[in-house]
C-alpha cells in the first residue's frame, strides 16, 4: 500500500508545485516598472467603446500632415487611430519595452489587414492626390485629401513606425526643431518614479527642444495619489519616489516658466467616457 500512495501524493505534489509556478508567474507578468502593461488599454477603455475617449478631445489641425512623436505609446493602438482618423504624414511610437513595441507591430499590421477586407466604394484613380506626403484613393474636386475612419490609406505603414527606446537617455531622435505635435500620455509618473526629479525635468526639456515653433505638447501627468499606489513597484521607483520634490500640481508652472512653452490649455473639461480611475487632466502646450 505505502508503494501505490507515494506516486499519488508525488502527483498531488507536482500539481501544487505547478499551481505555485503559476501563480509567480502571473504575480511576475503583472509588474510593470515602467508602466508597460501588456493589456494596458483592455483595462483602461471599457468594452463598447469604439475607440479611446481621449481621441474625442484631439484636434484635427494637431496631426493633419505633421510629423509626429507618441512617446510610452506601449502597443500602439492610440498611435495607429491618430494615424488613420487625422492623416499624420508620419507618427513614430516609441517605448523601452521591446515587448510593447512588438505588439504595436502586430496592431498596426492587423489595423491594415481589417482596413484592406472591408468595402469601400470604387474611386477614379485620376482623382487620387498627394498633398504633404500623404497619398490616398479619397480625394475632392479641388484635390484636398480627405482621410476619415470610414477610408483606409494604402499608406499606413509608410506613415506609422514604431522602435524601442528609453526617451530620457535615447539618443535616436533626429535632432532639434523635427516635431509638429509630441504626445505623452500617462507616461510622466513613470519616468519621475525610475529617474527622479531630474528625469521629469528633461523629459519636459527633451520635448521642447524636439518640437518645431508653435508645436504642440499633449501631456496626460498622472495625479499623486497615482504616485503613491505604485511608489513600491520597485526598489528604484520607492526610493525615487521618497526623494521626489517636485509633484503633479507644479507641472503647469514648470513648463510654462522655466521650460518655455507660452500657452497652456487643459482639455479634459471636453473629456468624457472615462473609465474610472482614469479621470485625468490632459493639457495642451504650445511652444
């Protein structure tokens, strides 16, 4: 009898070793350092939605053949819809989780494949046109692109481009002056927590230096009480966070006095549909 029981309570061993393996490595897969959530917008836009409500309060004239940059854009899918639903001439999503980057690369080319299957009406190639580098097969009388959710660009992936990269310390951004509008949307928590005052600061100078004349930042600071519930996601982040002396409620007048942009809008009185937990401000800044 002791020689049949030992291989069943070895079973029912290995089964609890397995639940135990498990389990670490969903505990594992659920610390995100630096914000990269895999499914980050599963749990931030509630299911019905059609798109992100924060896509709502962007404005056409921000994106309409400019040259742009989403920095944190995890896998991309607020990137891809800016893209398509205002007509970027081109958007660079950058983030330091290769992983993120990799699912950004499956999005958009799932984006297209869905864009391409669906119908759409029969256009006369002679009215296609090209203005700022954009071509599509949707076009006016005058000759003026139109680009909507409802017409897909052959042109996306030309337009769209994503890469791995740590913006405080990457030196792969192409130089000053190159950017019409910089997004960084629940991003800065995270790069105050892992680099400090000082990361937040040149994160704010880094994109000022990076935008043209009248450009424009969009920025999404996550608000303190944020900070507090993620302050322990790491040895670094805790304590960074303990030494932090500039808070979320002094942004507006960092960047306007000491950065240098000359006009700030806070967009998020138009801003509806939010999950809750995700009621943030979101500011417009002008250089």
């Amino acid at each position: 009898m002791e020689d049949e029981e030992k291989p069943q309570n070895d079973s029912v061993q290995a089964i609890n070793d397995n639940k135990q393996s498990n389990k670490k490595r969903k505990k594992q897969k659920e610390v995100a350092i630096f914000g990269n959530y895999r499914n980050y917008y599963g749990y931030r836009i509630d299911q019905g939605l059609e798109e992100d409500p924060r896509i709502k309060i962007m404005r056409k004239e921000w994106f309409e053949g400019k040259n742009c940059l989403d920095i944190g854009c995890n896998s991309g899918l607020i990137t891809i819809t800016i893209a398509k639903k205002f007509g970027c001439q081109k958007i660079v999503g950058i983030d330091i989780d290769s992983a993120r980057i990799e699912d950004a690369h499956w999005n958009l080319r799932r984006i297209v494949k869905m864009s391409e299957s669906k119908k759409h009406p029969k256009v006369d190639k002679s009215n296609s046109a090209e203005t700022n580098n954009i071509t599509t097969d949707v076009a006016d009388k005058t000759g003026r692109v139109e680009i909507s959710g409802n017409y897909f660009t052959s042109h996306l992936f030309e337009r769209v481009s994503f890469w791995k990269e740590n913006f405080i310390f990457g030196s792969s951004t192409p130089g000053d002056n190159v950017y019409d509008t910089i997004l960084c949307l629940s991003v800065s928590k995270w790069i105050h927590l892992n680099w400090g005052d000082e990361g937040l600061i040149t994160l704010f100078s880094k994109v000022w230096r990076l935008l043209k004349p009248d450009g424009v930042f969009i920025l999404e600071p996550q608000p303190w009480k944020s900070y507090i519930s993620c302050r322990q996601v790491s040895e670094v982040a805790s304590t960074n966070y303990k030494n932090l002396t500039i808070f979320p409620q002094q942004f507006q007048e960092i960047l306007l006095d000491k950065i240098g942009f000359r006009k700030i809008e806070n967009l998020s009185s138009s801003l509806t549909g939010s999950k809750t937990g995700f009621n943030r401000p979101i500011l417009a800044l002008w250089k």
